[in-house]
C-alpha cells in the first residue's frame, strides 16, 4: 500500500486524484484550507484518508507539515502537487501582486512542498513526484497569460528534476490535462476587471465563452485519476502525460508551428556560429 500526499484535494482534479488512490487501495494524505473540508475529506475512507490544514503559498508551515506527516502516517511515496488556480486578464489590465500571488501557489507552493518530501524520498532511494500542470505549460492562449508563465515555469522545474533525481530510484512527471469538467473555469478562476477598452474585441468573447464553456468540458475528472494512479505505478513513468483529446490536438498543433517556423528560419539560425 503506497502513501500519497496531494495537495488540493478539495474538488477538481485533487480529490478525483485521492479518490482514485483510495479505490486502489492505498493511503491518501490531502491538504486542505478549511477545517470543515478537513473533516469531510478525512470521513471519506477513515483510516487510510487524511486531510491536512495547508496553504501551499505558507512557505513557513509546509516542511512542518511534511515532517508531521511522515513522522505520524509513514513515509510518503507518492507527492501530488495539484493545488493551483488559473487567473484571466489581459497582461496589461493585470497588477505585479495578481501574478505573484498566480506563481506563489502555482509553481512556489510546488517547489516548496518537492522539496520537503525529496530528502526523504532521496534516502529511500524511490518516490514518484508527479506535478499536474497543464496544455497550458506549453500551449497559450490569450487572456491567460499569468496562468500560462506559471505552468510553463512549472514545467521546466519538473524536467529538471526528474533528470537530477532518476539515480536516485525517483520518477517525476508533469501531467498536462487539456479541458475537464471541473470548476477550474468556474469558481475558482481569478478574473482582473476589464479596463482598456483597445482589447475589448479580443477579450470580451473569450471570458464570455470561458463562462459559458464551465461544466461542458469534454474530459472526466475521475478517468484523469484512474490515469494518475496507473502513471505512479509504471515502471517506466514518461516526463510528460498529456490527457486529454484536446490536449494531444493543439499541443500537435503548436509543434507542427514550432516545426515550421525552425523551417522557416534555420538559415538565420545557422548563421550564427563564428567561421571557421
């Protein structure tokens, strides 16, 4: 039976996450930010489901966290690092504190928590870190663009380490999902009010669609689970999953443009060495 320590298991793609693991058997440790969501998810299967009170942009409590856990449940041999949000707005309309406040949770509240668990996992010689991501750290779209710097970011810090720490018997992956049906869109998205009226014909129809599209997503949050639970018990887990129809589609669309583009330009790019 393996430990599982996920952060944001409240709704969305953390709970479906947890709820996969328990199905299969294993312990789920999940963090959450209120006491009663706590108590509610702890009720789930008593005994092997644990909730924790963590915020993961509190630099401060998250290695406490780690170390109680570890010290009270067991060693922890799968991390999870899925709480985030996205935030909308125009790069101009939007403030300096709304992305950092997009990164701290994001991509800092990630780092943060991989390295509390990584000693551990070190010296065990074994661990799988598995960090969701999404299309969006590696495909944009407008309107998004804190969301996207933070999971692009996120996703160069996950292939960065799964390449220092392979020796060392741990597995990491970035799981990029395309659309799901949870509230990502909804409830949880950050939105800037609208202010320069020269992008009202860009953004205007996009948040409206945005809207309109939450809840009619095309992907089911409980077969990424399932997925999620086969990916931490692969032997040879990849450093990108992509889920998602969606997904596969435009992130295919992107490479074929980056394709071209290098096409397009090798001579310049060639040019570039000294002559010898």
């Amino acid at each position: 039976m393996n430990t599982w320590f996920i952060t944001g298991v409240s709704s969305g793609f953390g709970r479906a996450i947890a709820q996969a693991a328990l199905n299969a058997g294993d312990h789920v440790v999940g963090t959450l930010r209120s006491e009663k969501d706590r108590a509610d998810f702890s009720a789930i299967a008593p005994g092997r489901c644990d909730g924790v009170l963590l915020d993961v942009a509190d630099e401060a409590a998250i290695a406490p966290t780690i170390e109680r856990v570890e010290r009270e449940i067991g060693p922890i041999d799968v991390l999870v690092n899925n709480a985030g949000y996205g935030h909308e707005g125009i790069v101009e309309e939007s403030t300096l504190e709304e992305m950092r406040r997009q990164f701290d949770v994001n991509l800092f509240g990630a780092v943060a928590v991989t390295k509390a668990v990584l000693p551990g996992m070190r010296i065990r010689r074994a661990g799988r870190i598995i960090n969701i991501t999404s299309m969006g750290g590696f495909i944009t779209m407008p309107g998004l663009g804190f969301y996207h710097a933070s999971k692009f970011a996120l996703e160069g810090f996950t292939e960065t380490l799964g390449k220092e720490v392979k020796d060392f018997g741990i597995h990491v992956t970035a799981v990029e999902p395309g659309s799901f049906r949870t509230n990502w869109g909804g409830s949880s998205m950050v939105r800037t009010s609208r202010s320069i009226a020269d992008y009202d014909a860009l953004m205007n129809p996009l948040r409206e669609r945005r809207k309109a599209y939450d809840g009619r997503q095309i992907g089911d949050p409980a077969k990424l689970g399932a997925a999620v639970v086969t990916l931490a018990g692969s032997a040879n887990p990849p450093a990108h999953l992509l889920l998602g129809s969606d997904a596969l589609r435009l992130v295919e669309e992107k490479l074929a443009l980056m394709q071209a583009e290098i096409a397009a330009w090798r001579h310049i790019t060639l040019a570039m060495d000294f002559a010898e």
